[in-house]
C-alpha cells in the first residue's frame, strides 16, 4: 500500500524552506541582534524582511495546514480517532 502524494504541494513546500532558510542566514552569520547592524543598507534589509521572509511563511505557514488537513483525512479514512 503506498502512500499517495502531491508532488506540487512537496515541491512548492521545498521551495518556501529554501526562502526561509536565505531569510535566516543574516541571522545565522551575525546573531539576532547583529543582522539588523550589518547589513549594507537599510533596503537591503527592509528586501530580506519583505520579499523573503514575508512572502515564504505565509506559503509555508498554508502548506503545513493544508499537510495537517489532509493527515487528519488520512487517519479518518482508516476509521481511527483524529484527536
């Protein structure tokens, strides 16, 4: 019995991953406090903030939720509890 999957949900979920994780590698290099003090400009900040970091959660936040629905259909199906 093999598990089916969305190969497009999969991929895209790769490709939000990959966002967050270039929105985090200021932070990983300089630290929390460091990221905002060191980078060139304050564009180039305000470019990490708003096009990387507010645009790959929000995709990845949907597919988690659309994961989690479609795990709770999944356990459904097979006639257990979804608590």
């Amino acid at each position: 019995m093999g598990v089916k999957r969305v190969s497009f949900v999969d991929s895209l979920r790769g490709f939000s991953l990959l966002g967050i994780l270039l929105a985090n590698l200021v932070v990983f290099q300089y630290g929390m406090h460091g990221a905002l003090k060191n980078l060139s400009s304050q564009s180039a900040g305000d470019f990490v903030r708003v096009f990387i970091g507010g645009s790959f959660m929000p995709i990845f936040t949907l597919l988690f939720g659309f994961s989690f629905i479609k795990l709770i259909e999944s356990v459904r199906e097979k006639g257990l509890k979804s608590r």
